[in-house]
C-alpha cells in the first residue's frame, strides 16, 4: 500500500526524544498492541518467515522516501514487550509504538454546571460524594473510580439525531436541565387532539403515555426524570448538573404512575411505542414480577430493529444467575443488564449481581441529577446505574451509527476496567469506562484463555444427600498438583434462597463464590492456584434437593 504521509518526519523526532528514555515510554499515548518497524535492507524475508513465531499480524505497510515500514498489531502480548523483543532481532533497525496524536487547542474541561464537581459517577476526585441531602459525604472515595468521561468528551458529545427513550415515570420535559435536550416529534402540533403524522399516537410531542393513554408523559414521580439527566442534562448551561450526552434527544415514555408501580400491559405498550418510533436506545431503570412471554416478545421486536435495551439488575442484592430478575435477565442479544457500584469502587450493598447474567457495573450509589420543578436529589440504585450505560452507548452511536448488538455488548464489556470487586459480580469483570468504550481499548483481564481450560472427572464427586438433613456441614478440598487455575462445574444445585449454602474458598481460605437458591451446569469462578475447597451448610428449616459437582475444569 502507497500513501503519502508526514510520519516518517513526525515519528523519528519522538523516537530520538522520547524512547531512547524509555522510562519515559509508559506516559506517552499509543494505540495498545500496535508497533511501527523498520526493517534492515536485504533482510526483509528473513523478518517475514518468523511473523508466526513472534504472534503478530501485519495491519499495514507504508513505503516512504526512508524507506518501508511495517505496522504490526499483536493481542498476546503488551506493547513494551514486543518492542522489547523486536530490537532484539537483527532484521529490525528501530521498533516504536503507534502513538496517538492530537490536536494543540484546549483540552476538554469540565462543564460550567455549578454542581458537576458532586457527580462522582462521571468524575470521581475521592472527596465529592454527596450524602443523601446533596451535601458532600464524608466517606472517602477512590479517585478515577468513575465512567472517565471526561476524556471521553474529547472525542466527542453525542448527537441530537441519537434518541434515547426513557421507559419510566415519564420525564418532567419543562426541566431548564432537560427541556433543550427533549425529543420533539416535528410531525405533531401539540394539543389538538388530532393525530397529526398518522403515526397511530395523538399529540405525542416528546413521547407516550401509556399509564395514562395520552401524548403527555410529565413526570410526577421524580424518578424518571433523574434517570433523564443522568443521561443527557445540558452543559454549560450555568445551572444544575451535567449528562453523559451534552447532545442527545431524551423521549420521555411513561408506563409507572406517579406512585412508581405500571403494568405488564403498560409496559409492552411503551416499549412498543419507542420501537415504533425506531429509537436507538432504551433505557429501563424498572423491574419486577416473573418470566413473561409478552414482555419477551416486545423486547425481542426490539432487537429486529437494531435498539438496545440497557436493564437495571434489580436492587435486592441477589445472583440473578441463580434466580431471574426481569426485564434485565431476558436472553435477548440487545438487552445490557447493568449492576451499580460504589464511589469507593465496590458493588453497591443493594445491587443484584451475576458473573454469567449481569454484563457490566456502572455508577449507581448516591447520584446527583435533576428531578421535577426545576431541582436537583441524590438517589441511589441500579436504577441510577442504568442511565450511565444508556448515555454511553448514545456517545458511541453518534460516532459510529449503530453497530450489530451482540458486537456492541461484547465490546462494551471487553472494554470495562477490570476490578477485582466485579470480577466475581459481572460478565465484563469491571466497571465501564467511556474513553476506552469510544476507542474500542480493551484492557487484559485476569486468568487463562477460555481455550486453555481442560475438563476432568472428579474421583471423588461432592454430593449431598437428596434432600439434605437441616443443620449439614459438609467441607471437602480438592487438589490438582501442578495446576495454575482451577474451577469446579455444578451439575446441579437447589438450596433454600437465602440460607442454605454451596461456599468455594482459594487455598488461603478467601471465599471466592457463595450460591443459594436454583441452578444447574454452573461453572464456578477460578481459583489462582491448585486447590479449591468446597464447604455446603444448611439451617434448620426447609430441606431441598442439594448439591451434586462431578466435574472439575483446570489449567496447567
């Protein structure tokens, strides 16, 4: 490939000031994974013939007046240490990462939002937690533990032609906060009772209500409207808060009533509504009741348009692995179920959680954002949570339009910043982040391969008797000489929700899962070494059918 470019110029200049001091190497951006070399002349083939042994595929070459330059990209191995290794090689004359580049204007500040420096979720400097009052609390955060949208902000600030439909109580459109950021629906002339773009909807202006039949989803409740400006309040407006999208259009869809409850059939009616009008994102910060097949099927007409539906997990502290949380635990490829964490980095004591069916933890513990008349609460909850990711999501579509949702939730979990506290909690084991979600960055995450692990029979199976006797005690441990990792398979378990339990502990005797309740085909989170024990209690009250783990999977 021929193409002009000032690399050459620009890229020598930083190799002589900067990587010769390769101490200073780790504070210059680059594009992770990806390294420019220069070959010697008369040696080319020689580098060729050992592209397989050093793990690197070729994305370019440039052939310039100094001569030609290969660009590699690797994903097994960090950059540093392939550079590290490349020099070593004779074929190669210099090797140097890809940096990133930008503009010498302004950097991206925060917004001139008189209250944007106590919304922790979106910069969190350890010290601007508010407290349930809207004061600042006095429990110390950790600071960066936040969505990073600030850098993110940089690459771009959303779109008014992004539409994000608030499926809640309605969203208060009047709000100085929200009302240049709403949806209008240019084919509606409001308040003439006449259905005015023959969409099926009179006088539905900034969205539906479907609690009250109507084109007018005011919010009397408070909760949907900060579930709006978490997602999309105005900058540098000069007064309240901030959202993730400063340009986005926010469709206020109401099926809760003012006291917060709505029905099924509510429910399938605004989710209806915005498929209809082919939003790009629902948000849904509600949950409740059991499986149904309605809600299902609105859902799933969701997903033949393309629209995401970002899902609270629900606030009951509970694995939805093993028991289901709805809407969040539909298996739909367009629905993103979304834990809340904490200002100090940890999943909120009220957050549902599961490391198979909750995709990601976002910023729900105390969460500053406008409410009706004008004013401003502190609330907490996935509910709260939910709304970051919906904002994000909406930042992504407006650079990139909308991507298949399968790719669009792998790469929104491949991109979190891994944390201990979420690897055991989440799919994605980590909390979002905005910049490396836009840049498609994905930090290496913690253990082996999938490809890597290897099944085996266990010789000696962990049963409990079915059903088990009230007040049981049952401890094993299982050893694996010689391996790096290992993780057990439950064929099946069926506990007491909430008392009897199946506890895995490391061979320092941290507790790395604890299951209750139903499940079965549950493989377990690893442990970092070549045991794991296996300890089974019950209380006194109702017996179940027990526990039964045949299989052990392990890396060596």
């Amino acid at each position: 490939m021929k193409r002009r470019s000032f690399i050459g110029a620009v890229t020598l200049s930083i190799f002589s000031t900067a990587l010769q001091a390769k101490d200073t190497f780790a504070s210059i951006p680059y594009v992770p994974g990806e390294v420019f070399v220069k070959l010697r002349p008369g040696l080319e083939a020689n580098f060729l013939a050992q592209r397989s042994r050093l793990g690197v595929q070729f994305k370019e070459e440039l052939k310039l007046l100094s001569g030609t330059y290969l660009l590699l990209k690797t994903s097994t191995e960090s950059t540093p240490a392939l550079i590290e290794n490349l020099e070593k090689m004779p074929e190669v004359q210099f090797a140097e990462p890809n940096f990133i580049y930008k503009t010498l204007g302004t950097p991206a500040v925060a917004p001139l939002d008189p209250l944007f420096d106590k919304l922790w979720g979106l910069r969190n400097t350890g010290s601007n937690e508010p407290d349930r009052t809207g004061g600042t609390s006095t429990t110390g955060g950790v600071p960066g533990a936040d969505l990073g949208v600030q850098k993110a902000w940089e690459l771009g600030r959303g779109s008014k032609k992004i539409v994000v439909a608030v499926i809640d109580t309605g969203i208060d459109y009047t709000h100085p906060d929200l009302r240049n950021n709403m949806w209008t629906n240019s084919g509606e002339i409001a308040g003439n009772n006449i259905d005015d773009d023959q969409n099926g909807y009179v006088d539905d202006v900034h969205g539906w209500n479907a609690a009250g039949k109507n084109g007018d989803p005011m919010d009397g409740n408070a909760h949907g409207t900060h579930c709006a400006g978490t997602i999309g309040a105005e900058h540098d407006n000069g007064q309240g808060v901030a959202g993730v999208m400063p340009q986005v259009s926010l469709m206020g869809v109401k099926f809760l009533s003012d006291n917060g409850s709505g029905t099924l059939a509510d429910a399938v009616e605004a989710i209806n509504y915005a498929t209809h009008m082919n939003v790009d994102v629902m948000s849904n910060s509600w949950g409740g009741g059991g499986y149904s097949q309605v809600l299902f099927e609105a859902i799933k007409a969701a997903r033949e348009k393309g629209i995401v539906f970002v899902a609270a997990a629900g606030n009951d502290s509970n694995n939805n692995d093993a028991r289901s949380s709805y809407p969040a635990s539909y298996q739909l490829d367009n629905v993103i179920s979304v834990a809340s964490h904490t200002a100090q980095d940890v999943l909120s004591s009220f957050s549902n959680f599961g490391r198979h069916s909750v995709h990601v933890a976002a910023p729900g513990s105390n969460i500053l954002s406008t409410v009706p008349k004008g004013e401003y609460k502190v609330f907490s909850g996935t509910s709260m949570a939910t709304p970051h990711v919906s904002g994000l999501i909406g930042l992504l579509f407006a650079q990139t339009g909308r991507l298949p949702l399968l790719e669009l939730r792998e790469r929104l979990m491949a991109t979190t910043v891994p944390v201990a506290a979420y690897r055991r909690t989440t799919r994605g084991q980590g909390r979002v982040s905005a910049y490396n979600f836009l840049t498609d960055t994905r930090p290496p995450r913690q253990g082996p391969e999938e490809s890597a692990w290897r099944g085996e029979a266990l010789s000696e199976p962990f049963v409990t008797a079915h059903p088990y006797a009230e007040n049981t005690r049952l401890t094993k441990t299982y050893r694996f000489p010689g391996a790096k990792y290992v993780k057990l398979v439950i064929e099946r378990y069926d506990l007491e929700n909430g008392y009897d339990f199946l506890t895995l502990k490391d061979e320092k005797g941290v507790t790395i899962e604890r299951l209750t309740g139903v499940g079965q085909r549950y493989e377990t989170d690893f442990t970092e070494s070549d045991s794991v024990t296996v300890e089974f209690s019950s209380d006194s009250t109702q017996n179940r059918w027990g526990v039964e783990i045949k299989e052990v999977k392990v890396v060596y």
